[in-house]
C-alpha cells in the first residue's frame, strides 16, 4: 500500500494499492490546486474511482463526469522506505 495525498501539506492521506498508480514523475506543483510545491516531489496519477465512497480526499469531480485522472503526492515520510524507492526507481529509467 502507498500513502498519497493531494497537495503539499494537505492531511488528507489514502492509502492506494501500488497498482492503481501510473506515470510515476516528479512533480513541481500540486494536483487540483496548482500550487508550486516547495521542492520537486515523487508523484503519480491514478482514477478517480479508486476514491473510496466516502473518503474526503482533496477531490470532488467538478471539472467533469468520473472517473477521470488526478496527480497524488508521494511522500517519503508517509511512506515504508522500501515501497518509497521501488516508486521513486520507476521515474529514473
């Protein structure tokens, strides 16, 4: 499982399964928001609907019908180290 949060900050946490992510990259500003982030960041996209029903995580499908993608932040602090560098390996290729 991978933490992944929307924006720089944001408490907002899920955990995903690895597999529902895709285009691992750096990143310089946020999903959603837009917001430069303080320092380039390992991110990902992944569906929408991998959201739980339920779960308020920085995300309301306003901008169209679902699913669709969105970026997600992975932090290496949220994360288990090992599964943090198998992600971060995936974009240096």
């Amino acid at each position: 499982m991978v933490a992944v949060a929307r924006g720089w900050g944001d408490w907002r946490r899920l955990q995903v399964d690895e597999t529902v992510l895709f285009d691992f990259h750096m990143a310089t500003c946020a999903g959603g928001t837009q917001r430069n982030l303080p320092r380039p960041t390992l991110a990902a996209y992944m569906s929408c609907d991998a959201i739980p029903d339920g779960v308020e995580f920085g995300h309301s499908c306003r901008h169209g019908p679902a699913p669709h993608q969105i970026k997600v932040l992975i932090f290496k602090s949220h994360n288990d180290r090992a599964v943090y560098e198998r992600l971060h390996v995936q974009i240096r290729g």
